[in-house]
C-alpha cells in the first residue's frame, strides 16, 4: 500500500495559496499529478499525497513547479477571502464518494474535450481544404487567362502574316503567266512553262500496296497433323483395390532406414537414464502395480531429496488413479522444491478439487494446499492473491505460527512493491 504524505506545509494570501510537498531527492520514481478545482492528488512511488479542498480554486490559472527536492502548487482562490482551513472535514466514506465523483467529472470533462479537438480538427481540415481548391481555382484562372492572352497574340501575328502575305502574292492566269509590276505604270508579263504550273495542281499518286505474302507449308508440320488425326488412344486400365500391410514397429523410421542393433543401444540407454531418476514403471511389480504404493515411494524419493524420481512415482501414480488428492499435493510439494511454481500453482489447484466435499476430516489437508499454493503464487509475483490465499488458510489452521509468519512477510513485502502484481 502506498505511504500517505503528511508532512506538507502550505501558506495563504488574500488570492493565493501555497502548497509545498517535499520529495526524498534519488529515492522517488516520476510524480504522477492530479488536479481539479476541489481535488488535488500527487503520486510518486511509495508515496501519495492528496487533499480535499475546503473552498473551490481556478484551477486553470494556478502553477505548479516539480523540483528534485518538492513539490510547490500555486493555487488562485476564486474569492479574494482568509480560508480557516486547507482541506474539508470529511470521513473515509465521504472521501471515497467525493473522490469517485471527481474521476468521473474528469473523465467526462476530457471526452467532451476530445470531441471538441476533434470536430475543431475536422473543421480545420474543411477550412484547409476549401482554402487548397480556391487557391487551385485562382491558379487554373491564372493560367487560362495567360494561355488565351498568349493564343490571342499568337492569333494576331498569324493574321498579320496573312495579310503581309497576301499583299506581296502574285496572282497565275489560266495560260500561266505571271503578272508583276516593275514599275509604277507598266506591268511586265513573264511567261512560266505549262509542266511547272500544271505539276502544282496535279494530286500526288498513290503509292501501290504490296501483295500479301503466301504462307509456306512444312511438310514435318503436315506429317504430324496427320499422325495425330489418325493415332489411337489405348484403352483406360481397370480399377482394383490394393492392401499394403506393414511390419509394427516401435521406432517411427522404416526398418530398412535403421538397424536393430543401433535401437537396440538406444533403448538400453534410455532405461539407465531412466532408472538413474529412481524410477521406471517397467521395473514395477505386478503387486506394486498401486497407486498408493506410488505414493509411498514418491515420498521416500522426496525425503531422499531425489525430486525428479519422486516426481516420476506421483506422475505413475496419477496415471493410475487420478482421484487420489495426496497424488497431486505431494507432487506440487516437490514442484516447488525444484522451482516450477506454475506447475505447483496447478497441481494444488486440483487436489482442491478433488478434496470436496469440505468437512472436518480433509480441514488440514485443504489448508496445506492453499498455503503452498499461496507460496508459489508469492514466488511469481501475485502478492496480493497470494496474501488472500495464505489468510484462507490460516482460517482453517488458525493456531498454525508459520503461516502467520507468512502472512506478515507477504504484508510487508506488499507495501515495499504494492503493484507487484
């Protein structure tokens, strides 16, 4: 649980008031703060700072400084007037109600500011828009305008040329005679050959069109059409039904992609591993062949301090026999010595299930199963489920010291780290 800071001081004029936080300099993370016009809450792990204004302030005019060693809030009072008191007398209860509603008046107070930003957004980017395509207009005006002044002069200079032209022209009689003035009274007739004159009214001709080409036949080509007009295609095969049998095996691979006696080795060698752990139910007796013989074994191996081979007689066990709760408490119990809490957490999880109904004859072994479920639970970081399951426990084993014990190291190790979880 976070540590209340009590030792602020805070100062008042007529409009103002000062609030100073202090802050251990290196020893605090980043300060989370809080603020409303009632409401003021500043979060720097493991501390926590807030406060209940007596009177309402202008919250969006005051200051706030964070320095490495405080914390100082400048808060403007609405009314220029001496407060008898910073913070409200309020109960727990009344704190809670006042401060769920605050959260809510933030959090609907920051929607109706979202949608504002985002409708003044999307206004803006109409305004953007709208503004893009009348600057595009202006420049498409632009530009026609220029193209129509530069088609217009264009338009003059080629009518000036014609009429420069046609004044400069000469003009062909029917005999081909070219009338131009060499001087002023008279003109001078100058005779041009009949061909010449005749050769600019003649139409050009034609040129010819080329003959298409005839395709050349292959004979290889021919031959091979006729082949495979004429061949004929074989009868379709009879269906029939064809059973392949193979040799059982215990070894996946084909047997002649191995050798026996390589299998053989192998197997060998994996029964000593096995049997290096302390068990391999290949050994077992006929007589031996009992879950409750497993779990005598499984405990003899754990009192040995051989995890892996008791682990291996409650796993037997429980293929044999799934409904035997001692099974699977006794194995988390050496899951846990080996460091695997999950699979702890788990088995304790189903022996509980398996010990209902609860009545007075299986009251302890349900409390050594929540206890060392509590443990693991602890061991990967849930505190907080790990207190609530080791105190259900000690309801059922209330003179039990060692789960006390626990209970008050996980409290205390819970208001070291309170987000361990």
């Amino acid at each position: 649980m976070p540590i209340i800071v009590k030792d602020f001081t805070w100062t008042q004029t007529e409009t103002t008031v000062h609030i100073r936080i202090p802050l251990n300099p290196g020893k605090h993370d980043k300060v989370d703060l809080f603020t409303t016009d009632s409401y003021i809450k500043a979060h720097f792990k493991p501390f926590l700072f807030e406060v209940f204004l007596r009177y309402d302030v202008n919250i969006s005019k005051s200051k706030c400084i964070i320095n490495d060693d405080e914390i100082t809030l400048d808060l403007l009072k609405n009314n220029e007037e001496q407060w008898d008191g910073l913070e409200k007398n309020l109960s727990k209860e009344e704190k809670k109600v006042l401060r769920d509603e605050v959260y809510k008046k933030s959090q609907e107070r920051a929607k109706e500011d979202a949608e504002n930003r985002s409708i003044k957004k999307s206004q803006l980017d109409r305004f953007t828009v709208q503004r893009a395509m009348d600057l595009d207009t202006k420049q498409h005006a632009l530009m026609d305008s220029r193209r129509d002044h530069e088609r217009y002069q264009a338009m003059n200079a080629l009518e000036e040329w014609r009429q420069q032209t046609n004044k400069n022209d000469y003009d062909v009689n029917e005999s081909g005679v070219k009338i131009t003035e060499m001087s002023e009274n008279e003109p001078v007739k100058v005779k041009i050959s009949t061909e010449k004159a005749q050769s600019k009214v003649r139409p050009q001709a034609t040129t010819p069109r080329t003959p298409l080409k005839t395709p050349v036949k292959s004979e290889f080509v021919e031959k091979k059409k006729k082949e495979a007009a004429t061949r004929v295609l074989p009868k379709l095969r009879q269906t029939a039904h064809l059973e392949i049998t193979h040799t059982p095996r215990s070894f996946p691979t084909p047997s002649r992609e191995s050798t026996a006696e390589e299998e053989q080795t192998w197997l060998k060698n994996i029964t000593m591993a096995r049997r290096a752990t302390g068990f391999v139910s290949e050994d077992l007796r006929p007589e031996e062949q009992d879950p409750q013989w497993c779990k005598e074994k499984g405990d003899e191996f754990f009192r040995n301090g051989n995890f892996l081979g008791a682990i291996s007689a409650y796993t037997h066990g429980i293929k044999l026999s799934a409904k035997l709760p001692s099974l699977y408490s006794n194995r988390a119990a050496t899951h846990f010595a080996l460091g695997n809490f999950n699979k702890c957490v788990n088995d304790c999880s189903t022996a509980l299930d398996l010990l209902k109904p609860a009545c007075e004859g299986n009251r302890k072994s349900r409390a050594r199963c929540i206890a060392r479920r509590a443990a693991a639970l602890a061991r990967l970081g849930y505190l907080n489920k790990a207190i609530e399951e080791m105190k259900a426990a000690s309801r059922l084993i209330p003179d039990d010291q060692k789960i006390k014990k626990d209970i008050y190291d996980m409290e205390r190790a819970w208001e070291q780290n309170p987000d361990s979880d």
